[in-house]
C-alpha cells in the first residue's frame, strides 16, 4: 500500500476531483492536511475577494483530512513521519509557508521519506529568490509539473528529468462527463462572439481587451462581440467604459457561478479570450475547451503553451493593440465553418486533461513503489 501525505493550505474546490480521483485507487492511501483553518462547508470562500463565491455547485470530498491547527493531528502528522515501518510519501503544494519549510526540513532531517512538491510558477525569480530556491530544491525529491512552462521553470533550476514528474492541470471534468459535449455544434452559430471568465482586476487586462475591441471595431466593419462574466475592483470602470462609448458589441453579464457557465454559457461563443499581465495556467482556458470553443490567448498566459495550437485551434497575441489588431484580422476571415474546426480541435486537446488523463502518469509512477 502507498500511504500518500498531501499538505496544503485549505480545501481547493477544483482539487476535489482529483484528490477523489487519486484517493479511489487501489494501491493508494491518501490523507490530506490542511495547515489553514478552514469552514469545509464553505469551500468557495475566495481569498482575493474575502468573501463566498459561488464557483461550483457541490464540493464532495470523499478522501481522508485533518486540519493541522489542531494539535492531535500536527503530532499525528510528525508521528507519520518518523514511523519506520512504514513507507511514506509527503506531497507539498507550494512552499510559500513556514511551516511547510519546517516539515520538509524535519522530514529529511528524521525519515527517509520522499517528498513531490507541486507549485505553479512558470516565471523567472528575482536573484534572492533564486538563491533561496536553489537551496530548497535540494530537499525536493520529485517536482510535479503542470505544463510545459512549469517544466521549463524547473529545468531553469538544473532539475533533472527524471525528477520531474507530469500533474497536468485538470478542470476536475472527467471522461464520461466530458463525453456528453461531443454533440456540441457550433457550425450553427453565427458571428465572431467572444466570452471573458475571470476576475476584473488588473492583472487580467480586461481594461486592455475592452479598449482593443472597441477600437477595432470603429476601424473595421467586421464587428467582435464581447460578454464580460466577472466581477471585481474594476467594475465601475469597465461599466464606465462600456457606457462611455455606447457600445452594443461589448457586454457586463455579471459573475456567474461556475457550473453554470460550463453547463450553459460557454456553449453560446466561438472564441474564449484571455489576455492577462501574467497567469500560471488559466483554468476557464479548459473549462471553455470542453465546450469547443477557439482561444485567444495573449503570450503571458501559461496554458497556452499545452493548449494553444496557433491557427488550428486559436491564436496568440502580445498584449498591445497592433498584435491584437492582427488576431482579429485572422479571425475575421475564417468562415462558420472554420472557427467550428477550431472548436472540435479545441475538443480533441483537452480530452488529454480529464481528472483521469492528466493525472495517469503520477499515479502510474506512485504505484511503481508498491511491494
């Protein structure tokens, strides 16, 4: 039996599936600690906002946890550690906590345990950061890597390939509920209809997209239509911009909760876009995939490295307006027909990051260890 430790800061609604996933093996023990108080019946508690947010409609955790404010389940924890008749392995996520460093350090210092950390950096440090980095990876014995661009983080880090180790980055659907959106068509849509999922703060760029659009639009006949689901510190800003200008093309649709959007809304666009001043991954990325639509990704996004095919399934911009000027050039000439193709290879892609496919390669590689 493989008795995997995973340490992380509180429940992530889009882990659940995966931590089920991983838990529901034969050959795995999974116990979860969770260093962060938490309300589990709260699990959309959003921390950027400070407040509940509707993300998903039902949060089932089925694996085993324990809160480590508690002082039973610390000393239980340590206790795993240190038991030498057992094999244990400790997975980390992120390592931005003192008590996550401590814990590895106590780990190696007591046990000959194997320690997998999963982060989702994909951008270069500043030089103390690098330094301390360098130090700390030592203790590392395997790294997780979420997609090409956090492989190349860790390769920037001298870490060796058999180290690292394939988690892909999973919207939590699954094979059979992915299979329903097969009969998905989109040769029945009509116009360039394009949607925006996320946050409206600043590092999304949504102020950026917003003005791109409407200036192309008073340039070009051509118009792009554009929904805006979110909420957040720019509201009244995008609002003001969207009503400043009159614009019928660009829309504030408000947050919707994510379920629904992937139930229902995604379904009535050709194109996601997503155009932020930095993004590990992008989640709705996948989740927009699963409905067949095209991308429209600006070049700091991270997925777009596994998920992009540049003119099969989408395109790539810098963010600036001349760059994006061109992409909507490109998408202005593709006909119904075309951007449905898009959608279908859009398709094809994910279905490589289902709960079971993108987490088949590191339950292949725990059970390896099995006696």
């Amino acid at each position: 039996m493989i008795k995997l430790n995973y340490i992380v800061s509180h429940p992530i609604y889009y882990q659940n599936d995966l931590l089920n996933h991983i838990d529901s093996q034969e050959g795995i023990e999974l116990n979860v600690f969770f260093y962060k108080k938490f309300d589990l019946k709260n699990l959309n508690f959003d921390n950027e906002f400070q407040k509940k947010v509707n993300f998903t409609k039902k949060n089932q955790i089925n694996y085993n946890y324990r809160f480590l404010n508690k002082p039973n389940n610390f000393f239980f924890l340590l206790k795993q550690i240190i038991n030498f008749n057992q094999k244990s392995f400790f997975w980390f996520h992120g390592w931005n906590s003192s008590l996550i460093i401590f814990l590895i350090i106590f780990i190696k210092t007591f046990s000959n345990n194997l320690i997998f950390i999963r982060a989702e950096n994909i951008y270069k440090d500043k030089i103390l950061s690098k330094i301390i980095k360098k130090q700390l990876f030592k203790f590392f014995d395997y790294f997780l890597y979420i997609g090409k661009a956090n492989y190349n983080y860790y390769k920037m880090y001298q870490i060796n390939d058999n180290q690292l180790i394939p988690l892909k980055y999973s919207s939590g659907i699954t094979n059979k509920l992915l299979s329903i959106n097969k009969s998905i068509n989109k040769k029945t849509f009509k116009g360039n209809k394009i949607i925006f999922v996320g946050k409206l703060i600043e590092r999304k760029n949504i102020i950026f997209i917003i003005k791109s659009i409407q200036k192309y639009n008073k340039k070009y006949d051509n118009k792009f239509y554009l929904d805006i689901y979110g909420d957040g510190s720019l509201k009244n800003k995008v609002l003001h911009l969207i009503n400043n200008n009159r614009n019928k093309y660009i829309k504030l649709k408000g947050f919707i909760p994510n379920y629904k959007i992937k139930n229902s809304y995604y379904k009535k666009y050709n194109f996601i876009i997503l155009a932020s001043d930095h993004e590990n991954w992008g989640l709705v990325i996948n989740e927009a995939m699963e409905s067949k639509l095209a991308l429209l990704l600006g070049n700091k996004i991270g997925c777009k490295y596994d998920l992009l095919k540049n003119n099969i399934n989408g395109f790539s911009f810098d963010n600036n307006y001349l760059s994006f000027e061109k992409v909507l050039n490109k998408v202005s000439k593709l006909s119904d027909a075309s951007i449905s193709k898009f959608g279908e290879e859009s398709f094809k892609i994910i279905n490589h990051y289902t709960i079971e496919n993108s987490s088949k390669e590191f339950i292949k590689f725990l059970l390896t260890f099995k006696k």
